[in-house]
C-alpha cells in the first residue's frame, strides 16, 4: 500500500490498521471465493 503515513497523528497506530485493513481483505477474498463455489456446486447438484 502506498500510502504515506509520515503526517498523520502520534497517537494513530497505523502498523496495525495496516495489519487490520489487509487481514479484512484476506477475509473478504476467501468468502468471496467460496460463495462462489458454494453456489456454483448448488447449480450443478441441484438442477
């Protein structure tokens, strides 16, 4: 990710929003993907 985080707030934690960010979209991906397998297998067994 190329963002610059240099300017932002002392407080911010911004390695694990980071950390956070990329394990949500990890998550989104994989249920994404079996959904659609998921469903592709409904339309095969169930027609």
């Amino acid at each position: 990710m190329g963002v610059n985080t240099s300017g932002g707030h002392p407080a911010m934690d911004y390695a694990e929003h980071n950390r956070t960010y990329q394990n949500f979209l990890a998550w989104t991906k994989t249920g994404i993907i079996f959904l659609v397998v998921l469903l592709s297998g409904m339309a095969y067994f169930l027609t």
